[in-house]
C-alpha cells in the first residue's frame, strides 16, 4: 500500500516469496501460456541448435516446501545450442525454463535468475526433469544426422492454467494443447462446445441447444441366427451414432442392392456400434420399419436388443420378429431400418 499525503511512508521493501504466493493462488499448474516459449528449428537455418519463442511461463519452484510459484517472461527468441550427434544411436536432449534461485538452492546456484537450459543425454538416457523447471521441447539427434530440424523437435510444454474462469478458445482439434493435463477443459470455436481431458484423451461435454460433433458413423453388419442374408451388388448399410457418457443414440439403414441379393435363413440381427449393458428384466426398445420394394409398401415397427445378444439388434413387425420371410420375402431394394437408444456396458 501507498501511504497518503502528511502520513508517515511506509517501508516498500517486502519478501520476493509474497509475490510468489499471489501467483500460487491464481494458477493451478504450471507451464508455458498461450503458445509462447515454443521450441522450433532455427529460422536462419537449421544447425545444431534450436529457436524457442518469446513468451510467459508459470514454474512451481519445489527445490524447498513453499518456495511459491513463478512468472517468467522471455521478450525475444533464444537460440540455444544443441549436442552434437553422438557416434552411433542416437540421443535425446530435454529443452528447460530454469528458475535458479540461489535464496533456496545456493548448492546448486549462485545467482538469482531463469534460463532456457539444455539437459543432455550423455548416452543414459533422457535427462529427468529438475527441481523447478518445466519442460519445453525433447530433441532427438542420431549418429550422422546433419542438423536439427522440426522433424526432431518434440513439443513437451504443459498449458499453465489458471484458477477456474474462461475455458482455454482453441480454433479446431489440431489447436488443442499439446500436453494437457487431466480435466484441463476448452472451448471449441469450430464445434460450439466445451471439451475436457480426462488423462487420455479429449472428451465433450454435452450442452442444449446445439453444438459438438457430427455423429459418427460405422458400417453395421446384417446376420442371420442360421445363415446370413446377401446383400448384393449396390447394396447400403449405414449407420451413425453418437454417445454421451454411457448412452448411446444409434440410427441403422440397410438397403440390399439391385442384383445378386440372397435371404438367407433365420432371424435377422443388426450390429450396434457399442455393446449394451445386460438387461435381465424387459427390453431395450426403438422404432423401426421395413420397406417392401416390389409391393411399394412401409411396415412400421420396433426394434430391441435381445438379453444373450448385447451387440446386436433384432427389429419385430406386427409381434412377428423379422426374418428371411417376415415380413415378406426379402429381395432387392427392400429395406430394414431403425433409431435406438440405450445404455452402454461400459
């Protein structure tokens, strides 16, 4: 605080570690923000060194408990130099933000700065990560190899994120972060929806009114409990789905084509694109129908999911499950078809 006119000032000099606690409790992680500190070729041409970008990082000092947290800013691009190859095999370096602070770690450091370091592999491996430092870049180099390129640059930078307020904006999937962390979330502007990491991979989060992917489509397989029907020649047999946690939406068209169709014997079983969970009371149930080319003629109907076959559907016209002959003799151009919703196993 600033002391007003005709009060005594106050003394302005405080602890470093206080500015550190302000940034602890405004970020959650640490990392590069935004794009910055990127590690790429050098741009006046690729040698044995590389580029890392101008930019803010946040970096978790942990040489000491409470040490607090960070901010360091680089206002132009740094070129360091990388080992050169090694005489056979090949060696991967690890690009570092490195906080030295002599105050908590005067053993290993004599000044109180950050530097962009290179961790060498001297044939043991890649280097660990220090204490109070954050990864940028791994960098392979192999015996004989000529310089490095962005070929051999591997971004390794976590996303700092702050405490929780506005979901990263990212423009599509190739903008996500490159090393998110578990539940880190975004906003996808070409999706219109929010998408959350859960350790292995990007997952959307469901919201009304619009937003998210096209469902996904699979080719569902149409069998016979004796022998399996033909399709043949222009057949279709499409299906998209979509899933929300363990509940699964799914729509099924299949056509048999204009030649070479066959019936074959039984009755006939759909594929689903996810397994359902065994249901030991009642019955999975959707709309269905069935079109009879030759007679220009619907059947409505429902389909279900029978308890010992989880991964498939059966479609029933009139009470009558639909087969070879039910509900009429199937031939070319006729038609089966149906939207389910169910539980998912798993």
């Amino acid at each position: 605080m600033q002391a007003a006119e005709g009060d005594e000032a106050l003394v302005d000099e405080y602890a470093a570690i206080d500015d550190r606690q302000v940034l602890l409790s405004l970020w959650s992680t640490e990392g590069a923000i935004g794009s910055g500190l990127e590690v790429t070729q050098r741009s006046a041409g690729a040698n044995f060194s590389v580029d890392v970008a101008a930019g803010l990082a946040i970096v978790t000092g942990d040489d000491v408990a409470g040490q607090g947290t960070y901010l360091v800013r680089s206002d132009a691009v740094e070129n360091v130099t990388i080992p050169s190859p090694p005489g056979a095999g090949e060696r991967i370096h690890r690009v570092v933000a490195q906080v030295k602070d002599k105050l908590h770690n005067s053993g290993d450091w004599s000044t109180y700065e950050w530097t962009i370091d290179v961790l060498e592999d001297t044939g043991s491996g890649t280097p660990t990560l220090t204490d109070s430092a954050i990864s940028l870049a791994l960098v392979t180099v192999a015996a004989g190899q000529a310089s490095v390129t962005n070929a051999d640059i591997q971004d390794f930078r976590p996303n700092a994120l702050s405490r929780p307020g506005r979901a990263r904006l990212v423009a599509d999937a190739a903008s996500r972060p490159v090393r998110p962390v578990e539940a880190e979330e975004i906003w996808r502007q070409d999706l219109d929806c929010n998408e959350v990491y859960d350790g292995s991979a990007w997952r959307e989060i469901l919201r009304r009114d619009g937003g998210g992917s096209a469902w996904t489509t699979y080719t569902p397989a149409l069998t016979a409990t004796s022998s399996n029907p033909t399709l043949g020649s222009g057949a279709t047999a499409q299906g998209r789905y979509t899933r929300y946690g363990r509940t699964v939406h799914v729509e099924v068209i299949i056509k048999f084509g204009t030649s070479g169709t066959g019936a074959g014997n039984g009755f006939y079983e759909v594929s689903l694109p996810v397994t359902a969970r065994t249901q030991t009371v009642g019955r999975r149930t959707g709309s269905a129908y069935c079109y009879d080319n030759s007679e220009q003629d619907f059947y409505d109907g429902a389909c279900f999911i029978n308890t010992s076959e989880t991964g498939k559907a059966r479609v029933s016209i009139d009470s009558a499950v639909v087969g070879h002959g039910v509900p009429f003799s199937w031939s070319t151009n006729d038609e089966l078809g149906f939207t389910l919703t169910y539980e998912a196993a798993s």
